[in-house]
C-alpha cells in the first residue's frame, strides 16, 4: 500500500472514531435538536461521499462507513422517537 492510501485510511480511522464519539454524546439522554440532527447527519453524509468518491473500496472501507452509520443513525433514530 502506498503512502497516499496509507494517510488516506489514517484520516478514515480518525474520522471514524469521532463519529463514534457522537454516539457517546447522544445516548446521554438528552434529545436531540432538528438543527443537530440534520447537522450530524449533512456531515456524515459529506464523509461518506468523500470516503466513496476517493478510496479504495475495500472490506475495512465499506463496513467503517457501516458502522458509522449505525453509530449516527441509531441515537438519531432514537433521539426522534422520544
């Protein structure tokens, strides 16, 4: 693997673990406000489309981006049902 893709999925990993710290931050208890809620979910959906758009897809890519959807959409989820 090239240096390139190497720092690529460095950045990916970091990115990941942030939105993992989003889920920490939700499951507070606290409900979400519309604002953040669309916040989270504009900024996961630009991670996604720049991961997508210049990786290589490979099984670590596809299941981090699984992940950090669930770890987004379920307190999100969650956050709407209260």
């Amino acid at each position: 693997m090239d240096q390139k893709h190497q720092n690529f999925n460095y950045i990916t990993l970091h990115l990941f673990l942030i939105f993992a710290g989003i889920n920490q931050i939700t499951m507070a208890g606290k409900k979400l406000s519309q604002t953040q809620i669309a916040s989270i979910l504009i900024l996961w959906v630009v991670l996604v489309v720049y991961i997508l758009l210049y990786a290589d897809l490979t099984a670590f890519t596809l299941l981090s981006i699984l992940m950090s959807g669930a770890f987004v959409f379920i307190p999100v989820y969650k956050s709407l049902k209260k």
